[in-house]
C-alpha cells in the first residue's frame, strides 16, 4: 500500500506542474525528441530534462535512444491507476453531495 501511495504521490506531483502537463499532452500525441519538446519553451534544454526526469520517475513517460536522439513516448499505463484514485474519490464526493441535496430538500 506505502509503495502504491507513493507511485500516486509521484505521478499527482509530477502534473502539479504546468510545463510537465503540456509536455504529456504533447508526447500523447506523437513521440517526440527532447530537443522537439524542449522547443516551444522559453527554458533550458537542461530545465527540460529535468522535468522529463520528474515524468520518468513517476513512469508517465518514458525515453529510448534513436541514433543520437533521445526519443519520449508517453506510458499511459500510468494515468490509469491516477485515473481511478480520482474516481474513487469522485464517487465518495457524489454520494455526500447526493446525501446534502436530499437533506436540504427535506429542510427546504
């Protein structure tokens, strides 16, 4: 359980960042290079592979070489078990507010 709580900890801090979102997003789409994601940003190359290291870590991402190029591919596998932390919790919060909404009816 402390092992799977910490891969979800992993993964949730690594899209508490704006830049490692919109490089998800965009590798979600395409494979692509670190100098192609590094690209569009107004940062360093060494900034980007930090934050590749972050998605690594949390295993949302992963690189390969190609010749000189590092390749990065999105691993899915990962948002799924993100994906039903957040459903279990969405369930648990439309159930409360079901409960509210039948409480406030018989109040109202």
């Amino acid at each position: 359980m402390v092992d799977h709580d910490a891969r979800l900890d992993s993964i949730f801090g690594s899209l508490a960042d704006t830049t490692r979102r919109d490089i998800l997003r965009r590798v979600a789409r395409q494979e692509m290079s670190v100098g192609e994601i590094a690209a569009p940003y107004d940062i360093s190359l060494a900034a980007v592979s930090k934050h590749l290291v972050v998605l690594e870590k949390a295993r949302l991402v992963t690189k390969r070489r190609e010749g000189k190029l590092q390749v990065v591919s999105l691993r899915a596998a990962a948002l799924t078990d993100a994906a039903k932390q957040i459903e279990r919790w969405r369930d648990i919060w439309e159930s409360r507010l079901d409960r509210l909404e039948k409480y406030l009816e018989k109040q109202g």
